[in-house]
C-alpha cells in the first residue's frame, strides 16, 4: 500500500529540486542522478548516492534552505510531504537523519581543525534541547 505522504518524482538537467532560502517542508530522497549543491552560487558538493536524503537542516532547523540544489542529469527521487510529522511518526528515519547530520559535523570539524594552521581554537555553537525538561522523568 502506498503511503500518501511518500511520491515519487523526476527532474530534467539543469533544474533546480530546491531554491536557497525557500521554505518546502518536504524532504527529498535521491534514487538515481546527480545533483549538484550551491550556496550563494558557489559549488559544494555533488551528490550521487541513492538513498541520499536532501532538505534535512530545513526541515530540522524551521529555517529557509540553506542552498541550491540543482540537477546535473535526470533525477528520479522521492518526496516525503509534510516531512515535520513524517519524521515524529518515524522515529528510526530521525535516528538514521540525526547520525547523517553527526558524520556531516564531524568531517566538518575534522576539516576545519585540518585547515587552522594560526593555532586559534575552533569555537562550536553552544546548543541545547529547549522543549526538554528532565530527561530522566
């Protein structure tokens, strides 16, 4: 049975799946091409895995996209709609997106404390769980 809030769709070479600093609320899983991923129109990464998961900080952080991503060939790829709900009624696909944000900050942090070469400390964000109590209640 299929689910409603699970489609599958397809973009042409040279179309945009997301624009920087827009707001879809869908998360998107690539099955087959090659995306390319721009930020303020510089080039980052490409991404060409199946099963790779685009959208995520937006949906995670409530906030515009972050970039552009555009297809480089024909894309087929799901969309997940209404990815907020989606994601609390799926709580191993938030587990699954959580360790792909936590290899993502670690390469991150690996690169950046790579590249220092002045000896200053890297200064991380101090974050905390503001909707938490006491977790162990």
């Amino acid at each position: 049975m299929a689910e409603d809030w699970l489609r599958r769709d397809w973009i042409a070479p040279g179309m945009d799946l997301i624009e920087q600093g827009g707001r879809t609320g869908q998360l998107y899983v690539l099955k087959d091409g090659e995306l390319e991923v721009l930020r303020d129109g510089k080039h980052v990464t490409t991404i060409r895995t199946p099963g790779s998961v685009i959208g995520e900080m937006s949906i995670l952080l409530d906030a515009p996209q972050t970039a552009t991503v555009r297809a480089v060939s024909a894309v087929d790829f799901y969309v997940i709609d209404n990815a907020i709900e989606v994601l609390r009624t799926h709580p191993d696909w938030l587990l699954q997106i959580a360790r792909l944000l936590a290899q993502r900050v670690n390469a991150t942090t690996a690169q950046l404390t790579r590249d220092s070469d002045d000896g200053e400390a890297l200064v991380m964000p101090q974050n905390f769980m503001s909707s938490w109590g006491d977790p162990t209640l």
